[in-house]
C-alpha cells in the first residue's frame, strides 16, 4: 500500500496501525516505509519543491521495488515513470 497525503494528515499513523494489524495476522511479511525517515536518511539533501517531493517519492517506490518479493513494488515503480517520475 502506498498512502499519499498533506503533511499531518495521518499517513504514518494510520501505516503504523495497520502494519501492526497485518503482523498480529502473521501471514505475510510487513515492511513500513515512513516518508519522513527516508527523506531524512535516503533524500537528506531534498528540500519541499515540487521537483524535490517527487524525486523522494520516487525513491521510496525504488526501495520499496528493492524489499518486496514480488511485482508489486516494481509496478508501481514503473507507473510513476509513466506519470512523469523520471529514475
């Protein structure tokens, strides 16, 4: 799932409550990619611009495509680049 959101608007608290969720079910690995930490140990030097917001989210998709075990990630990863995210 990818949450996509203003600042503030609960993105992390509501990622954080179904991750917790999902892993209490116990049939399939959880991952959780908070915006905010990989801005700030992937995409430290990005500011808030349009430009900037779109390449850290692009990121993310790239690590997300890295961690998961099957075409999920990759899909989505290759739909941004379809919608202008350049790699």
């Amino acid at each position: 799932m990818f949450f996509t959101g203003l600042s503030g608007a609960g993105k992390s608290t509501l990622a954080q409550a179904l991750a917790i969720k999902l892993m209490e079910e116990g049939n399939r690995p959880v991952t959780l990619l908070d915006g905010d930490i990989v801005r700030k140990n992937v995409s430290s030097e990005l500011g808030f611009s349009k430009e900037h917001r779109d390449l850290n989210i692009l990121r993310i998709a790239f690590v997300a495509s890295e961690i998961t075990p099957d075409e999920a990630a990759h899909r989505i990863l290759l739909k941004l680049e379809t919608m202008g995210f350049v790699r």
